[in-house]
C-alpha cells in the first residue's frame, strides 16, 4: 500500500466519520432549532453532513477501484491515480474550509463555491488516465465489473460537468429547465457511483467464491445493462411534480418498474456458490454483501412505490425522501465499500465486538430508516391531504424524528467502532497490498 | 391546474441576482423549491402567490429570521433581490400536483 494511497484510505473513512457526526449534529439542531440555530447551525452541519456522505463515496469507490486495478500497473504508473487522490484530498479540504467561513454559492449536494468544482474536475481527468492504463494492460474484457468501473468513471464526468451547467446563464434562462437539467445531472450521477460500487461488489464476489462466472454470466451483463439504462433515463422521479414534459415521467415511471431486480438476482447467485471454507475465510466482507443485499431489497420496494407518481404526490418533499436516500448510501453504498475496505485491509475477522458493532449497525439503521418512513407518511398525509399548515406537520413528525435522532447516535457509534479496526489494518499495511 | 404549456418567463437581471442570493446563503438547505432540499422551513416556490402569506410575509422572515430560522443579515437590496427571484420562481408553475392530474395508470398530466 503506497503511502498516498493509504493516505487516501484514511481520508476517506475519516469522511465516513465526518457524515455521521454532522449527521447526528444536524438531526439534534433540526430537532430543536429554537435552542441551537446559532450554536450549531442546521444550515452549515446539512453541506457538511451531505458533502461528507457524497465525498466518503466518492473516495471509497475510487480507492476500491485504484485497489484492485494497480496490481496490475507498474509501480510508476500509479502517478496518475496518487496525483487525482492528491487533488481531491486538496479539494475536499478547502470546500470544508469554505463551509466552515459559512462560504457556499454551489447547488444541492455541492453547495461550496463552485470554482473548486474544477480542481475536482481536473483530478477525475487523471483517474480516467489511470483506468485506461489499466485497460490497456488488462486482457479481461469479459468480467462484467471491467465494464461497470468504465461506465461509472465516465459517466461521473459528463454528469459533473452537466451538474455544473447552471453557471452558464443559457441554462437557467428558465427556472423548470434549470430544475431539470439540475436534476437530471444528479440522478444520473447516482447512477454513476452506484456502478463504480457496483462493480466493485461484483468484482469482490469473484474474489471471494472463487467463481469467475458471477462476472460474466447473462444476470450479471442484464444487470449491467438495466443500471445503465436507469442511469441514462431514470432521472425523472425526482422532478415528477415539476410541470415538465409528460413523457419525461412516463419514460421513468416504466423504467422505474423494472429497478434493481437483477442485481438482486446476481448477489442471490453468489450467495448459492458461496460455500465451505470461503464462506469462513472472508466473514466480515461477506457479512455486509449479505447486508447490502437485504438492504437492496428494502430499498428496492421503497423505491418502486415512490417511483409510482400518484404514491409520489405523497412521498416527494417528505423525509421518505431521506429513507431511500439513507437507504441507499448507508445500506447500500457504504456496506458495499465496507466489504471492500474490510477485504483489502483483510479486516476480515466477525467475533467479539466486531459481531456485536455489525448487529448495532444492521438494527439502528432499521430503526432509523423505519423512523423516517413513518414521519414522511405523516408528513405526505397531512399536507397534501389534511392540508395543515407546515408547522403542524413539522410538530407532528417530531416524535418519529427523535426515534430517528436516537437511532443514528447508534447508528454513529456502530461504525465508528468498524472504522477504528480498519484505521488499525491500514497502519499495518505495508506496500504489497 | 397543469402548468406544463404555461409559457415560462424567463430570468430578470434582479431575479438572477436573488438566485445568487439563495445559493450564496445556501437557502436551500432549509427550504425546498418544488419539494427538492431541506425539510427544516417550508416549501417556497409559491409562498409570493400564496393568499395568506405572501410577499410581505416573506419580508419579515427574511428580514428578521424566526424562532427557528436565523437572522441571515441580508441587506435591503439582496431582499429586494431574493423576493424578485421567489416572484419568478412562482411563476413557473405549482410545486403541489392536483388530485385532477392523476392518471388511471398512476400517472400525471399536467396537459390541460
């Protein structure tokens, strides 16, 4: 493990650890506002605890990517991939500099001043420079996750430049087209990290049965192509109540439908060859693709009814919002990148406390995530069909909301016991990673 | 009703002004336009229209804050700003969908 690289590693867990925190920081402030709008500010912990989420994802997908590609690159080839971890660590740094000063000027998710968008934008070009090295020298073309990790690198590019369109004054000439585009660039962009993390499942399945045909079989390409699909037309769920075309919903509600059914398929797959001594030798990374597949299910069926526009008049603007998007980057994105980083820092042992921190996170994370279901259909009932005023609502969910508040205190406190063994593996590390 | 042949206004110079407010204020991560952002304050993509609130409404909250909105120190001018941007926002349509517009497939129209 080079130095740079296992810099990278603890940066970007040491962001997972900055997600929570502000997580927890921001529901305490959001919970009791009246008290705290001055000494921990709801309007800067949310970019902290949003950006903190979307860079541990970032960095998690990209390092597990640079992991299993170096192997096979010549030590100095690696300069491509250590000058983007140098840029971004750099980035990130100063957008947190920048929220801290209260600087913002960005957009949802994003919402640092937008020139540091291109320092991140420079470094992704040098993590493209790396993986077409790593093309050139890999002969596999048929395992599937070659294909995914190529896929999510580009397509993060178009959609962060695309994500960055509103600068130019053309596209925000008129506010339901700057909505759109704005909302179409970050659905798709999810669509992009989820097949770099995708990828990376797949490919640790392979790693871990030993069977190569989870990466090439029919299930797998099916999946591949259904991700794609919904990653180039699966946008529109998010703008559904925005008086746009109506054949832009029409086209994301028939694609929504078909959402997520193969990947279930092919980690199902792996679970039945999945067997013997394997099964004991990689406990833990196991343990949270086995999470993340039940994790995908939940979500999955959340997904399908908010996809449902009629349900989405409900849903849309109520914190179900927030459980599909905790679902997916807690139970999904992060229980996947945990499996990854448990298996390359070969943190590999489920016994002891380790068991006990992985049952916690499993069980908050439910509580958690039932908690907001339950508040944004309180939320969606009475104000589109009591029609009560938002304050009302706002009393209303509150109940739910400390559930939810008191389940991400151990939520935080689960992970935060997984990450200290895998900073411990990290320091252990040496360079023949 | 559907707004989705309403012909859109396009961007004023003060108006742009008021959406370099609200990001550089970073709105957003309370309010929503048309249900996307925070959940801490309400919905504002037609507060300006709205009978009992309204514009001098708005006014006061931005000028003042509330027991859960801090005070922003937002100038007359970045108000004046703001409210000409709210104002164009609420011009582009309705952020809550009627009943009227659901399909029998589940789906919207927002044609007529």
């Amino acid at each position: 493990m080079n130095k740079v690289f296992k810099t990278y590693i603890i940066f970007s867990l040491t962001l997972l650890i900055s997600a929570l925190v502000c997580g927890v920081l921001a529901a305490w402030s959001f919970l009791y506002p009246e008290n705290y709008k001055y000494i921990l500010p709801f309007q800067q912990l949310r970019p902290f605890h949003v950006s903190s989420a979307v860079f541990w994802i970032l960095t998690g997908a990209t390092g597990s990517i640079f992991c299993f590609t170096a192997p096979l690159l010549k030590k100095k080839e690696e300069i491509f991939a250590s000058i983007f971890m140098i840029i971004w660590m750099i980035a990130i740094v100063i957008v947190f500099i920048c929220y801290s000063f209260g600087l913002y000027g960005g957009r949802e998710y994003w919402e640092y001043p937008p020139a540091i968008n291109i320092i991140l934008l420079l470094g992704w070009l040098f993590m493209i420079r790396h993986y077409w090295l790593f093309w050139k020298v890999n002969t596999d073309r048929k395992s599937v996750y070659i294909w995914m990790w190529l896929t999510g690198i580009v397509f993060f590019l178009f959609t962060f430049i695309e994500q960055n369109l509103w600068n130019i004054d053309w596209f925000r000439a008129t506010f339901l087209k700057e909505m759109t585009i704005q909302w179409k660039s970050n659905g798709s962009m999810v669509g992009a990290w989820n097949q770099m993390i995708y990828g990376t499942s797949v490919y640790l399945m392979v790693q871990i049965s030993g069977n190569k045909e989870i990466a090439t079989s029919k299930w797998a390409y099916g999946s591949y192509f259904l991700g794609l699909t919904n990653l180039i037309f699966n946008w529109g769920h998010h703008i559904y109540n925005i008086p746009t075309a109506n054949w832009e919903r029409t086209i994301a509600y028939s694609i929504s439908m078909t959402e997520w059914i193969f990947v279930i398929g092919i980690i199902q797959n792996f679970k039945a060859k999945l067997f013997g001594d394997y099964k004991h030798k990689h406990l833990l990374p196991y343990r949270f693709l086995i999470a993340a597949e039940v994790w995908v299910s939940l979500n999955l069926l959340l997904a399908l009814m908010m996809s449902i526009p009629a349900v989405n008049r409900y849903t849309h603007g109520t914190h179900i919002t927030v459980a599909h998007a905790m679902g997916t980057t807690i139970g999904i994105n992060t229980m996947l990148l945990m499996a990854s980083f448990s298996f390359f820092t070969k943190n590999e042992s489920y016994n002891g406390l380790t068991r006990f921190a992985f049952r916690l996170a499993q069980l908050s994370l439910f509580i958690f995530w039932t908690g907001l279901i339950v508040a944004g259909i309180l939320k969606g009932y009475l104000l589109v069909e009591k029609q009560v005023s938002f304050n009302d609502s706002f009393a209303a969910t509150l109940p739910w909301l400390r559930v939810v508040f008191y389940a991400g205190i151990a939520l935080t406190i689960s992970f935060l016991f997984i990450i200290r063994q895998l900073f411990k593996k990290v320091n252990y590390q040496n360079e023949d990673i | 009703m559907g707004t989705n042949n309403l012909p859109q206004e396009k961007i004023n110079p003060i108006a742009a002004k008021g959406f370099r407010v609200w990001q550089q204020k970073n709105c957003q991560s309370c309010h929503q336009l048309y249900g996307l952002g925070g959940y801490m304050g309400p919905d504002l993509t037609n507060i300006m229209s709205d009978s009992l609130k309204g514009e001098p409404y708005a006014r006061v909250f931005m000028t003042n804050g509330s027991a859960k909105m801090p005070n922003l120190s937002l100038s007359a001018e970045q108000i004046n700003e703001l409210t000409a941007f709210l104002k164009w926002v609420d011009k582009s349509g309705h952020s809550r969908v009627d009943k009227r517009e659901v399909t029998k497939w589940g789906n919207y129209s927002m044609d007529n």
